[in-house]
C-alpha cells in the first residue's frame, strides 16, 4: 500500500476564498491543523485543481513557502494511500451504499 496520507484542499480550506487566480491569505485554524498533523508524524499533501499544471505547481509552492509550508507535496491525484481528504467542497459518502451521510 502507498504511504499514508492527508489531503488538504488550499482554496475554502487553507486559505481564503479570493478572486479567481488569486490565493488568499491562510485559514488560521485549519493551518494550525495542518501544521499539528505534519508535527504529529502524518504527511501532508496540498490537494488542488492548481496540480493541473506546472505553473499553478509553482504558485502553490510558492505560498507554501509564504506561510511557513515549503516542501509540502502538491498535486491532485488521489492514491490507495490517502486517509482523508479535508475540503470545503466535498459532501461525504457511506462507503459502498452510494447514500450521502447524514449527520457524519
């Protein structure tokens, strides 16, 4: 099985929701998660849209090193390895009952 991981989405989740193209400043609460998950021995990896190419690659990298995250993985490809995915976007599912969580 791949290493064990946490996705973290950037845009709603670790930072701001801004103008298209733009990346807000950092989420406080949720970059003190980030950084305790990395503390506690979990790996962390930036999972967004921006991984579609290299240059949304680099702006990402860029703010990462901004706000004290550099060397953080980015990408946005899920693997068998991935324990959680933190999004603002995403609506949980009851594994293989194809029915939506109430209540999770």
């Amino acid at each position: 099985m791949s290493k064990r991981w946490i996705g973290v989405d950037l845009d709603g989740t670790l930072a701001y929701s801004t103008t298209p193209g733009k990346i807000g400043k950092p989420v406080p609460a949720m970059l003190k998660r980030v950084k305790d998950t990395i503390e506690a021995g979990t790996e962390v990896r930036i999972f967004t849209a921006r991984a579609m190419n290299a240059d949304g690659i680099a702006t990402v990298r860029k703010w990462l090193k901004a706000n004290d995250l550099a060397g953080l993985p980015v990408t946005n490809v899920k693997d068998g390895g991935m324990l959680e995915l933190w999004d603002d976007r995403a609506r949980r599912v009851v594994r293989d009952k194809g029915a939506f969580c109430a209540g999770c």
